[in-house]
C-alpha cells in the first residue's frame, strides 16, 4: 500500500467517524442537473457531478442503472478522479466555494476533506502524477493551484493552495499538458487562451506565460489530440460583420458553430503565432444548424462525437471529416466522455437528468439518473433558452450569445434599432428582471417585447407561443446579476469606492444610471454615435461591471479607465488619475 | 365636312391618347427625380436633376434659356403635377423632338452624364434578382427557352430537386398552355411572368405529347430553388473536382455571382482544398454575368482576408465606414490568383481589389470597368425600380484607386474565343451532381456536359493564372 493510499485509509476512517454520509432517497423525484462524468473500475461504473442536487451518482455501466447517488454539496460544477487512488474524487462546489476530497468505498460516498477556494469555482483538472489540482473559478478569474498531497495529510488548508493566479477573464475550459507542466485556460465568454507554467517552484503572477485570442466565443471544451500535437476546441464565431437577416443566418454567416485546432507548439510559445496553424472546421450548415458544440471526444482510432448542445444531439464524424451522422440525445448534452473500450461514448444530458450512451455510429441506451418531478414554467424556460431550434435552422440558441445569461461580449448587427450595419455588444441578462426598458435604445417596454422580437428578428425563428414566452420569461426573471469580482470587495478598495460612491453622485450619474439598479427609463443622447449617425441609448445598468471586458454600445473602450480617461464619458473637465481610480473602484463593487 | 370631322375626332382622340401616355411619364420622371434625391449617393438638388433632364422636354428655343422652364418643374410638388405639366406642354406642341416612347430612356441617359449608372428596371425582375441573390429563387426549376420550330415555351434543362423534376418533366418538355393561356409566340418574358410567383402557389402546364406520354397537364407548386455560385473546373464525370486537370494542385474556382451562399459554399470548399492537398489557388472572377450583393460581397472578402481592411464603405450624407475583416481566414497558407477582365462585375472587382490591397492575391487579366459605384435598386412605383448609385467603395491603399489594375496583364482571348468562352462558362455543370445557375439566358439548345480544358486552352489569362499559382506555391 503506497504512503497515499495509507493516508486515504486513515483519512477516511477519521471522516466516517466526524463526517455522516448521506445516501440518497432514489425514489425521490428531484432535479440532479449532471454536469460531470468520470469513468471507474474499467470504465464498470460511471460517476455524476450533479449541479442543481449537489450530489454524486454512481451508476452501472453495464446494467445501465444508478446504483446510488449520495449528497456532497450544493451545486457541484465538475468531477476528477486521482489518477493514483480510483477511489478519490475530487469535486468542487460553486456555491460554498469549496473543493471536496470525497472517498468512494463501493456505494458510498464520503467527503474527507473540504478546502475553500476562490469563489465560483467551475472546472478542475488533476496533472497525471495526481499531485497537483488546478481549479478554475469563474466570476473571481483566477485560477488556483492545490497541492494536493499536502491538504490531505495537513491541518493547514491555508497551506494547500499554492498559487492563485489572476486572468484578465472569466475561465471555465482547463487542459493540463503534463509532459510541459502548462495549463491551458479558456475564456468562459470570450476567446482568449493563456498558458500558466506550472513547473516545480514558486507559482506566482509571473507564471502568467501568454493570453492570447482566437476568433470567436464561448469556447465550451478543450482537448488534446490523441495522436497529433494539436489542441482542439468547440466554440462559435458570432460575426460582427454579418446581419441578423435570414440570408446571413440561413448560410451560416451570422454564426457559425466550430472545431478548431491549434498546433500545441505555437500554443505554448509565448512568442509564436497562434493562427499561424490553425486549422476550423465549421459544423452543420444550411437546414441543418449545429447550434452550441460542447463536449466531445477525438477517438485514438479516428473519428470524432460532438455533443450539440442547442440541438440535442450526438455529432459523429467516422474520420472522414464528413459529420454525416446525427444522434439523438437528451436535453442540454455538455459533455462527451469515451468509455474505456475506445467504443462507447457517454453523453451528459445536463436538462434531462440521462446519460446517453452511444456506440459508432447509433445509441445504444439512455441511462435516467433517477425520477425528476413536472417542470416549472422557470426549468421550462431554461430548456428554451438553451434551445437552438429556436433560432431558423438550429443555428444558435439564447445561450450562445448570452452563455450562463450574461455575454459573449461580442459585437451583434441586428435589426433592433431599425438599421444595419450599426452592430452593438451583446448584453447581459443576469439581473435583467428591473431593468426595463429594453435594448440599446430602449425600444421594448416589457421584457416579453424584448423575447418575441429576439426570437423573430435576431434569431430569425418562428414566434413564441403565449406559453413559451411565459417560461422563457419566467426564467430570465431569475437571472441573479452577476456577482463583482472578489478583490473589489476586499477592505483596501473600500476607501477608494467610498470616495467613488461620493464623486459618482457629485458628477451626476445618477441621472442616467440610478441606484439600486443604476439604470434608468431614459433614452440618452450621449454623443456616440453609431455608424449611422444614431447616439441615444437607453442607460445599461452598472451592475456587475467588473466582469465586463468592454464597454459603451461597441465595446470601444477596453477598460473602465478609458470610459473616463480617454472618452470622459459624461464629464465636461477631465478627472485626475485618482478620481478616476476612485470612480472604478466604486464601479467594481457594483 | 364629316370626313374633316372624323378626322378632328380622331385626331383629337389621338392627341387625348398620348397626353395621357405624357401624364404618365410625366409622373414617372418625377418620381425618378425624386428618388434620386432621396438616395443618390451624391445628393443632388433638384434644380441639377431637372437641368440634367430639360433637352428632353423642351424646344429648341427654351434649351437656350431653360431657366424658367427649369424652375417650372422644380416646383411641381407632387407626381401628377409633373404629370400634368409635361401632358399640357405635349398639347402645346411644346414637348420637344423626343417621342413619348423613347422619353424615359432618354432622360436616364441625360442623368447617367451626371450620376453615373441609371436604369429602370421591372419590379418582378427586381424581385427574381434579389431572390438570386441571395441564392432562394422561388419557382420551377427549370432553364427556359423557346422552341424554335413551333413558338412554343420550352423547358431545356429541368434542374434536379426542384419542382418540375419532382413533377416528372424531362429536359426539353415543350409547354403548350400555362394556367389555360397559349405560350406559341408569346414573348420570354411574358411567359416567365406567367411561370413565376410566391412561394407555395400552384401553376398548371399543357404539356406537349412526347413519346410515350400524351399531351397532358400537370400541375407545379412553386418552391425555392437552390443554386451554386461557386463553380469548379469538371474533368470528372461522377466527383467534384475543384482543381485543374492538368495541375491537380491548383485549385480553380468561378464565382460568377456573389450571393448569400457563397460564403458558405467558399467554406465547403476550403475543407476539400485541404484534404486534397490544393497548394495553389485561381479564383476566376471574369465575364460575370450576374454581380451580387456587397453586403455578402463583404462577407466573401471577409472570409477571405485575415484581419486586413477591406474597403471603406461611403453612404448618402454618411462618414466613410472602414469595413475590417476578422481574424480567420479561408484557403489560409494558400496562394491565391485572381483572374478578372473587362465584364468582372463591381461585386467581384470589390472582393479583387481589396485581396489585391492586403496582398493576399495576384491579380491577373484586364481592368474591370468598375469604378467603385455600388447600384442599389429604390422603389419608384408599383411597377419600377430605379438603379442608381447609393454608395461608393473606396479602396483602403490610399496609392490606389480605381479601376482595378491587374498585377500582371493578360488579355483573355479573342472575340470569337470570348464568345466561346462565355458559351461554355454557362454550360458549366457542377461535379456534385448539381445543375448550373438558373439563367433564362441560357440558351435552349446549350452543348451540355460541363466545360471541357479544350475549350479554355487558349485562355492566355486562365494560363498565366496557373503558371502564376504554379510559382506561388513552389517557391521555398
């Protein structure tokens, strides 16, 4: 018995004593939302991340069933196993910010150890040597490093975490290239890659190795090639030039869905030039949209399952590069997991509460997680907003633009305020319940005037039913606004955002972005104007500025600083450097 | 006395006939002004406008002094006052030389002088070139043509897919009757008008009796007609082939028309380019027929260009916009030639100048006539459409400008060879199995079977293009 295991043994007989392990009621219909799927036992068993539960599912792979399924936490984002102990997961809650050391002994699942973590945290990946976790959090744009050997024998959580290292945006999609001791890191909305060292030593900022961009959003899923030094990614390209027209939307020039590859090499190169090598594939096409492509798998002997997320199906490609073959799935499927037979490939249907298990090219079965009680109008909506049948031929869903309610910060030329050719940044909706009136000019009274005229116009889709439009509308009215990044809330920045708070009612900002929602019912000429001519808007609200990555109607300006510096957005003299560090600090906490 | 009469009545009745055809013209070269007002891309004035068009309405002693007259037409505020102004002066004998029937085309040439291309067009035509365009031409799916011997519409190329083809027609089906009305003699275009209509609607045909079928009738549900504008180079019965027969390396596209699938279709491409090792590629953009749009004549640029300027786009009383290609490239790493000539339309010789401007092509030909005036057509009444310059192009290299000027010069072919040339451009046939654009052009008895390298061996352009790519790509 290695020293790990020895020291799991003791953990673990230490946490049944202090720790209770709840097995689950399976009859109890409820929502799980499964997130995360992890293969054991030679690819016997499955294992579940469920989102919404806060739970782990173990299920037979044979049998096809649920064996158990056991409450962790409250809203589990993701699931590894240690590559050096089968029976050690590593799983991460959301809402309680925690990372969970959580023992498997048979049916049972017990958590040994709990670490707090930066907040919202969403994806974690183990290096090969299981010594090392990386931990993605997505609203505080770090990501931290634990050593993982060291928090499970000390007392000293504190201690585990080894690095936190800041990103200039939201990560969500990790990939560990062991050979070089990197991380790759994705941009949860956006398009930009960075690469963190991670070889032996101290783990600081300076490991912060590039960022960089491809063209594009939403990348949903990053994986290494099994056979060519390349990285492969699903994501959608959203183009600023196209229109919302139904031509531009039709032939795919509006938006088109992804896999992309990058030469792995150029991707670790600080230096190098990252489309250099790039190779796109576009998926579906025409009468065929391939709406959100998420998890996938590359098999090592050819061929390629895509799960479309805004479809509900299984793309498969049998090497020829033809994706000829579509598969139905459940609703939402995110992730593609490859069975340990190179053979079957096991979908995560996140909206259906199933697995889907697929063989080359047909289903072979659906696993159900466990009975789920009737949707309410809200988990309804939900469903239709991650639908992209919604859109004209399945093209692109709600979520594509607006990923996890908020935006792909990107440009969108639609016909909203009557003209083309004037494309303005996508949106948030988090918090978008109070924050009547609509759209850039504050065209749409209601928010259910806003949905109709998004689906029909924007999306080119067929209208809304009375119902339809009732969930989808129910749902968005839950969005909560997104939370400001943690280090604007720290003691240091409060004195700052205190002057801020003063010197922001002193210039009159309320006028156009009044508390508690700093937005208001006016419709403003501000003097930006469009490529049209066109400079009224209607006041966004301020909330959650500090994930944005740009700002004004075309993202003009990269930083809150330069909404202030370098346009004096609203100002008529200019603001010292302090007032305006002062102003963003108060801003950030919004 | 009662012959004077008859004649001062008939006369008279003769003389009411053709106030009324000057009323309505009168109407409609006011609504011509008015639209170019409205939109011209130089915002003219009125008074401009009616100077342009005054030698057409007026005597030889007013064209010495048309002040007034001018003034008198610039006040009229509204069409039927035009109207009524240029039938009281045809009355009077004061209408000038130009007959009423040649009236209107006169006066578009009088604007062209000033304003560059004007031409009216039928607003059912419009409508047929918008929905080519933008690639979802509503109606049969057949090629149309006229049966020489009898008079009567035929049917030359019956497209795959498409309705008529569903409805059991074969190439050459000759049609008696469209919805009971005899097609022998009736003009082309009468008879497309009879074929045409919106999406959904039923048209019924007599059929002619070709062995062993009778003479019937069927009935055909007008439905979206899909075509390719991205055309390859066929030396294969059954596969598509993109790449020239004697170069299986280079690439050889033509995109006669730009519509809103062509980037999709450029996309389709791109992926068999890779997978067939094409190293080199020719973009044949002569002797279009048809331009396109430039707003998806942007988007081809755009797919075609990796972060580079594409070309400042000026409207009416608008600030240029400097229209930029994003990231992402199509046939990236890939050589890419050029080749436009003379009848290279304005859409085409947009996307050429501004791949020439990033040096992402070589361009090879002749210079196209295209002087960066983008025609739009506006709504002049429930029958017309005027095309006229809205907006213009300007190239982003400030040392060029137009027309396009190859980088390396080659004159195509002589006049017959064109001819040639043209004949067989249009019969091309796509590999997949699809069927060329529709064209009512189309000439009812086409060779068919695609394009054969014989009939481009002495495209001097299409040479120089190859040897070109054939360079570009071999060089360390």
């Amino acid at each position: 018995m290695n020293r790990m295991s020895l020291l799991l043994t003791m953990i673990v007989i230490q946490a049944v004593v202090q720790t209770t392990a709840l097995a689950d009621d399976l009859t109890v219909p409820h929502w799980r939302r499964p997130v995360a799927l992890v293969i054991t036992d030679d690819g016997r068993q499955l294992i579940t991340a469920n989102q919404q539960s806060g739970s782990l599912s173990l299920l037979d792979a044979q049998r096809m069933s649920v064996r158990s399924e056991t409450t962790v936490g409250k809203r589990l984002t993701d699931l590894v196993v240690s590559p050096v102990d089968k029976d050690l997961l590593l799983t991460i809650d959301e809402e309680t910010h925690e990372l969970l050391a959580v023992h498997r002994d048979d049916d049972k699942f017990t958590v040994i150890k709990r670490l707090n973590i930066s907040p919202y945290p969403v994806t974690i990946r183990i290096t090969a040597d299981g010594s090392r976790a990386c931990v993605a959090s997505l609203w505080s744009k770090t990501i931290s490093v634990v050593d993982v050997a060291r928090w499970l024998e000390s007392n000293e959580p504190s201690r585990s975490v080894v690095a936190t290292v800041r990103l200039p945006f939201s990560p969500r999609e990790l990939l560990l290239i062991d050979e070089a001791r990197k991380l790759i890191v994705a941009d949860a909305f956006g398009s930009k890659l960075a690469v963190i060292n991670l070889a032996e030593g101290i783990i600081d900022q300076s490991r912060l190795e590039s960022v960089r961009e491809i063209l594009g959003h939403g990348i949903r899923k990053l994986s290494r090639h099994p056979s060519l030094p390349r990285i492969v990614m699903t994501h959608q390209i959203l183009s600023r030039g196209a229109r919302s027209s139904l031509d531009d939307v039709h032939w795919g020039g509006l938006m088109v869905n992804c896999l992309r590859s990058l030469a792995l090499d150029d991707l670790l190169d600080p230096k190098a030039n990252i489309s250099h090598r790039t190779q796109l594939e576009f998926l579906g096409g025409p009468e065929r949209g391939a709406g959100d492509p998420a998890g996938f798998v590359i098999r090592p002997k050819g061929g390629i399952a895509i799960a479309l997320s805004g479809t509900n199906e299984l793309l498969l490609d049998d090497g020829s590069r033809s994706f000829g073959i579509r598969l139905p799935t459940g609703e939402r499927p995110t992730s593609v997991v490859l069975g340990s037979d190179d053979f079957r490939t096991y979908v995560v249907n996140t909206l259906s509460d199933s697995i889907t298990v697929a063989g080359l090219r047909d289903i072979v079965g659906t696993i159900s997680l466990g009975p789920h009680p009737d949707s309410t109008p809200t988990e309804r909506g939900e469903r239709l907003f991650h639908n992209a049948r919604l859109s004209h031929d399945g093209w692109f869903s709600c979520a594509s633009c607006h990923i996890d309610g908020h935006t792909n910060g990107q440009l969108n030329d639609n016909f909203t305020d009557g003209t083309f050719d004037t494309p303005k940044r996508v949106l948030t909706l988090r918090g978008i319940a109070d924050t009547a009136p609509y759209a850039w000019n504050g065209r749409f009274e209601t928010l259910r005037e806003q949905i109709q005229h998004s689906i029909r116009s924007t999306m080119q889709g067929e209208p809304l039913t009375d119902g339809q439009a009732d969930d989808l509308e129910a749902y968005l009215r839950t969005l909560s606004t997104v939370p400001p990044l943690p280090e604007e809330t720290s003691a240091e920045s409060r004195g700052l955002a205190e002057r801020g708070a003063v010197l922001f009612e002193k210039l009159d900002c309320a006028r156009c972005h009044k508390g508690p929602t700093f937005t208001s019912a006016r419709v403003v000429d501000v003097n930006l104007a469009d490529e049209r001519g066109g400079s009224k808007y209607n006041p966004p609200s301020l909330r959650g500025l500090s994930q944005q990555s740009s700002f004004f109607h075309d993202g003009r300006a990269n930083s809150l600083e330069d909404v202030f510096s370098k346009y004096q957005h609203q100002i008529d003299t200019a603001l010292t450097a302090e007032q305006v560090k002062e102003l963003v600090a108060f801003l950030n906490r919004l | 006395m009662t012959g004077f009469m008859i004649s001062l009545v008939i006369a008279t009745s003769t003389v009411g006939i053709e106030a009324e055809e000057a009323q309505a013209i009168g109407r409609k070269i006011w609504m011509i002004v008015d639209a170019i007002q409205r939109h011209h891309i130089s915002n003219p004035d009125p008074g401009t406008l009616w100077r342009a068009i005054i030698p057409s309405v007026c005597t030889q002693q007013e064209l010495a002094n048309p002040d007034s007259l001018i003034a008198e037409f610039v006040q009229t505020l509204t069409a039927s006052e035009c109207g009524d102004l240029l039938a009281r002066r045809f009355e009077e004998g004061k209408s000038g030389d130009v007959p009423l029937s040649k009236l209107l085309d006169t006066v578009l040439k009088l604007l062209e002088k000033p304003l560059g291309t004007m031409s009216l067009q039928r607003a059912k035509d419009y409508v047929v070139e918008e929905q080519l365009r933008n690639n979802r031409y509503v109606g049969l799916g057949v090629q149309y043509g006229i049966d020489q011997p009898s008079g009567y519409s035929m049917f030359g190329r019956i497209l795959p897919g498409g309705s008529a083809d569903r409805g059991g027609l074969h190439d050459g089906t000759i049609v008696k009757e469209v919805d009971r009305k005899s097609t022998q003699n009736v003009p082309a275009e009468t008879v497309l008008d009879w074929l045409r209509g919106p999406i959904g609607t039923e048209v019924t045909l007599k059929i002619a009796a070709q062995l062993p079928q009778p003479e019937r009738e069927v009935t055909l549900t007008r439905g979206v007609i899909r075509t390719d504008s991205v055309l390859g180079f066929r030396h294969e019965a059954t596969s598509r082939a993109i790449s020239h027969p004697s170069h299986p390396t280079i690439g050889w596209l033509r995109i006669p028309m730009i519509s809103a699938s062509t980037l999709h279709e450029l996309r389709v491409v791109d992926g068999m380019v890779r997978q067939r090792g094409i190293r080199a590629m020719v973009l044949d953009l002569s002797m279009t027929r048809r331009g396109g749009d430039f707003h998806q004549a942007k988007l081809v640029a755009d797919g075609l260009l990796e972060g580079s300027p594409i070309w400042n786009y000026q409207e009416r009383n608008s600030q240029p916009r400097l229209e930029v290609a994003d990231g992402d490239c199509l046939f990236r790493g890939i050589p890419l030639v050029i080749i436009v000539d003379q009848e290279t339309e304005g859409v085409q010789a947009a996307i050429a100048a501004s791949l020439q401007d990033a040096g992402r092509a070589t361009i090879v030909g002749e210079s196209p006539r295209f002087r960066g005036e983008v025609s739009t057509g506006v709504v002049i009444d429930e029958d017309s459409i005027l095309n006229m310059t809205t907006a213009r192009i300007r190239r982003t290299r400030s040392d060029r400008d137009w027309p396009l000027v190859p980088d390396v010069r080659a004159v195509s072919i002589t006049e017959f060879a064109a001819q040639q040339k043209a004949m067989a451009v249009y019969r091309l046939n796509l590999i997949n199995g699809k069927s060329p654009p529709v064209s009512a052009l189309f000439p009812a008895n086409a060779n068919r079977g695609g394009i054969r390298w014989q009939d481009l061996v002495e495209d001097r352009a299409l040479n120089t293009a190859i040897n070109l790519s054939a360079a570009g790509y071999s060089k360390p």
